[in-house]
C-alpha cells in the first residue's frame, strides 16, 4: 500500500472516536477544487514522500489503547486491490476502520462492507446526476456513484453522505438536487470551500461561501434527514 500521509490525531474525521487518518495515493477523479493534488496528480505523486507500512503499522501498535480508530483517505482508497488486506491488519491490532470514498468502485465497498471489514463510510457525493462530469474532471461513471449509494442504503453499516460546497460549480440548487436524489439518508454534511493548493489552480482564488448561505442550504434540505449540519 503506498502511503502518503499520516494524521496522528483526529478528533472530527471520524465521528465519536479519537483517531489517526492514513492517506493513500492515488484517485480516479480530477475535481479541480481538490485539496489534496500532491494524492491525486502523477507529477505531484512523483514528488510525494512516503511511508513505509512497517513505519504505519508500528505506529499503531503504539497507539493501541489511546486511539480507538483509523480513518483511510486518500487520494480515492477503493481503487486499490490491496486494501481488504491493508484494512485486516488495521482491524486485527483492534482499530474500528471508516472509509472515505467517492463512491467509484462499488464492488469495492461492498466487499469491504460484506466482510465486516469496515465499520463506518464517509461517502462524497460531488454533484448532482447532470453535473458528475463536470465536476469531477469528467472522470466519473455515475452508475457507479449510485450503485455506492444503494449499497449504504441497504443499512448494513453506519454512514453517512456529505458535499463539499464549491462556489461556481455548485449553488442552493445543485445541493437541493443531491438532497432528492439520495433521500432517504440518516446524516448528510455539508462542507464549506477552502482554496487550499487546489488540482486548478484558479480555484485558490475563489472565495468560499458565507456561512450565511450554507445556513441557509442547511435550513432548506434539513427535512429530507436525521441529521443535517455544517462541518
């Protein structure tokens, strides 16, 4: 598994537990507002530091009865073939396991769900149905993202659905949209902007959204779940 990364310590990515987040290199989709481009662009990927599993693996050990989770990212974790063996080494030290996932490789995740191999799911949903090309670089196979969608609905683990809020791509209406679209769902988060070292570039220059405006998102499509908030 090729590591790029490694948080210590989380106490938000993974909800009701302290915890460390691995991130693994790699992704399908080329989201222009993307934050993470060193994961995701093959010449910034060249230039990535590494760590080593061993490295990983000691470190949690370590950790044993300190934290009580790991949190996998990436980059996009499901499009590598290795990580139900990754994840069997994480979960026999005794860690609960939550993925983050843009929904892409639905075997995947239900290989993972179906060996009890996961315990939480963190699914990205990037756009409504008519904008997923758009808004993903014109990587993403809809089909896919929806088949990930049924899966986590079938209620066989805990997870939940969340959007990050982009100005110029997505607006009150698009979120509306996603909200109809994967209705019924227990928690849906939505996640403000940062122009942080962006996939494009231009994107570091566009000012996220006022809280005032999510609020009112929030206000809008807070009756189609249980929980519905801003992170």
């Amino acid at each position: 598994m090729t590591i790029g990364g490694l948080q210590k310590l989380t106490l938000i990515d993974y909800p009701g537990k302290l915890a460390a987040t691995v991130f693994l290199i790699g992704c399908d989709f080329r989201c222009p507002f993307c934050y993470s481009s060193e994961l995701v662009l093959p010449e910034k990927i060249k230039k990535q530091s590494r760590i080593p599993e061993k490295e990983f693996f000691n470190f949690l050990r370590a950790k044993q009865g300190l934290l009580e989770g790991v949190v996998i990212c990436g980059g996009e974790p499901c499009l590598n073939k290795d990580l139900p063996k990754f994840v069997k080494k994480i979960k026999k030290i005794g860690y609960a396991v939550k993925i983050d996932t843009n929904g892409s490789f639905p075997e995947m995740l239900r290989h993972l769900i179906d060996k009890k191999l996961i315990d939480y799911v963190a699914l990205d949903i990037k756009a409504p149905k008519e904008k997923y090309e758009k808004v993903t670089g014109g990587r993403a196979n809809v089909k896919y993202i929806e088949r990930s969608i049924s899966l986590l609905k079938e209620n066989k683990i805990d997870y939940e659905f969340r959007t990050t809020v982009v100005p110029f791509l997505l607006e009150k209406e698009d979120i509306l949209k996603i909200a109809k679209w994967i209705f019924p769902a227990p928690k849906y988060y939505l996640q403000n902007f940062r122009p942080e070292k962006t996939i494009d570039s231009k994107f570091e220059k566009i000012k996220p959204y006022a809280q005032e405006y999510l609020l009112e998102i929030q206000k809008a499509i807070s009756p189609f779940f249980e929980t519905c908030q801003i992170r």
